[in-house]
C-alpha cells in the first residue's frame, strides 16, 4: 500500500484520534526544527498525547511495464524520476521528464546541460552534524526553481565529508541567497560539515529536462524517445534491448566507450574515438552496418540495463 505524501498533524482526545495535514516542512525549518520534527514528537504536542510526523511516498525500484505502457506520457508526475521500468521482453526504460523543447518518438536524447555555478564550489552554512537531513546551501549566481534538484543529488567535494546524497526536495531559492535542500529520512550526513570550509554541489537528476541530442554532445545520453513528448510532460526513455533510432545519411562509424583499469588504483579511463570531428558515445548495437539514410533504424540499446 502507497501512503500518501506530506506531513500530518495528530491528536488522540477521549479516545479520539484524528489526523489532519499541516503546513510544517523540514525543508523549511532551519537544522534545529528539521531534527526535531524528525523525532516525530514535537514537545508542546506530547501533554496533549498529540504527534507530527512526516510520511513519504515509496516508490519500487523497478516498475513492471505491460506492452504500450513504455509510450504513456503525461502531464503530471507519477513517480520519482529516473525509476526503472521493464517490458516482460526484457526492454529498460527510465522515467523522465522533457525540457523546453517538444521531442520527436525515436529522437536520441541527451540529459540537461548543467548549470556550472550550481555543480561544485558551493557553501554550506550552520555546519550540518551528522545525521542531519536539512542542509542549508548558499546558492550561486543563478537562482534555482522549486524542487529544481529534486530526485538529484547533493555532492560533498571537500573532506571530510566526501560522499552523494538523494535531494528529496528544496524551495525556490534566489541567487546568491540560502536555500534548504532536504535529503532523505533514512539518509541524514555520515559526517558533520563545516561553515566556510565544506564544498558541496548540486546535481540534476540525469532525467530531468531531457533534451534532443545536440550536434555536440554537453552531457551524457538519456535514451531514446518512445513517443512525441511536449514540453515539461513525463515520459519513459529507452535505454536497452530492441529499438528504433533515427540515422544519419551517413555509414555508422566507431565509438568512445569508458573502460578499465585506468591509470590509477580505482580508475576508469575513456577509450576515446572521434567521427568527424565530434567524440562519440557509444549506445547500442545495430545489424545493418550501411547506410543510415535519416531514418528510424533497428538497434539494440546498450546505454543502460
């Protein structure tokens, strides 16, 4: 059974219990009130036998897909982006939301361009302790929507303190101003954080805002579109086994691919070709090694499973 999101208010009187949803966010609380309300008792509730608690929406890690549903799309959000979707053949797909731009079915597709003042570089204030799920960031010269990273990733660069976190959600914030980014229950800091000190950065989940794969690549490929997509409506990507993809005119040439080991202990390194000039990712696989004639051809995906 799926509970319903948000965060709930109760009281037992008389032997009464009630339950009604209340305004109070961790995202919007400072460090101190974030913890406290993850204890779950606020202290001028517990004489009254009251409670507050914040219950999450689960999501499954991988969602079973029936033939057709990998070309639903919608205008709303139906489940936390980038889940895994299967066909019962086997096909990977991921869930994913379009940019500002309209996508065609069999476009390959690119995550956003990153936004370089928000990925690395920023600071922390009121040194976050360990076990802290409110991290108050200050962000750069670009201001950030609502919810902007939701379902991405806070990066700590500096140690200690090193290590990726899941962004569950964080205000509007303006540029150069402090914003709340809310990390998971089950995922507070391993380690504290220091004012001043700690480098932390902001990473959008890799499909969110997903665009048409440019002439030139600025960023990694997303998959391929199932179906004509509009602007800011969600969607499924393909990512692995039997697909159409639109082709140049052109005969398929070689690829770049990341491979170990690298050059030192723990690294992968980029076996890197080129094809007019332009570095290539490889995503997939194809029989028919001619032509490519700008039309949608079979391939079997290998971007990810």
């Amino acid at each position: 059974m799926l509970s319903l999101p948000g965060s709930y208010e109760g009281c037992q009187q008389d032997g009464q219990a009630t339950l009604k949803e209340t305004t109070a966010s961790p995202v919007e609380a400072t460090h101190k009130e974030a913890r406290r309300l993850k204890s779950g008792v606020p202290p001028g509730l517990k004489a009254r036998g009251c409670f507050r608690k914040k219950i999450e929406m689960s999501f499954p890690v991988t969602a079973g897909l029936s033939y057709g549903e990998e070309k639903r799309v919608t205008t709303t959000k139906k489940m936390a982006l980038g889940t895994r979707g299967v066909t019962p053949d086997g096909r990977v797909f991921y869930y994913a939301r379009n940019g500002a731009v309209a996508l065609t079915r069999g476009m390959a597709l690119q995550s956003a361009v990153p936004i370089a003042v928000h990925q690395d570089d920023l600071d922390v204030q009121a040194s976050p302790a360990v076990g802290d799920i409110a991290v108050l960031i200050t962000v750069a010269t670009t201001p950030t929507t609502r919810d902007q990273y939701a379902d991405g990733y806070l990066t700590i660069e500096t140690s200690p303190g090193q290590g990726i976190y899941k962004i569950e959600s964080h205000p509007a914030v303006a540029s150069a101003a402090v914003g709340v980014f809310q990390l998971y229950d089950n995922d507070g800091l391993a380690e504290a954080l220091t004012s001043g000190t700690t480098k932390v950065g902001l990473q959008q989940n890799p499909y969110a805002s997903v665009v048409a794969f440019p002439t030139s690549a600025t960023n990694a490929a997303a998959g391929i579109a199932m179906n004509d997509v509009p602007i800011s409506n969600f969607c499924w990507v393909q990512t692995w086994g039997p697909s159409i993809v639109k082709l140049d005119a052109i005969t398929i040439g070689t690829a770049r691919t990341i491979s170990v080991p690298g050059a030192s202990v723990g690294n992968a390194t980029p076996t890197v070709s080129s094809f007019n000039g332009h570095l290539l990712e490889q995503i997939g696989i194809t029989p028919d090694v001619g032509q490519g004639d700008e039309d949608f051809n079979y391939i079997f995906l290998t971007l990810r499973a």
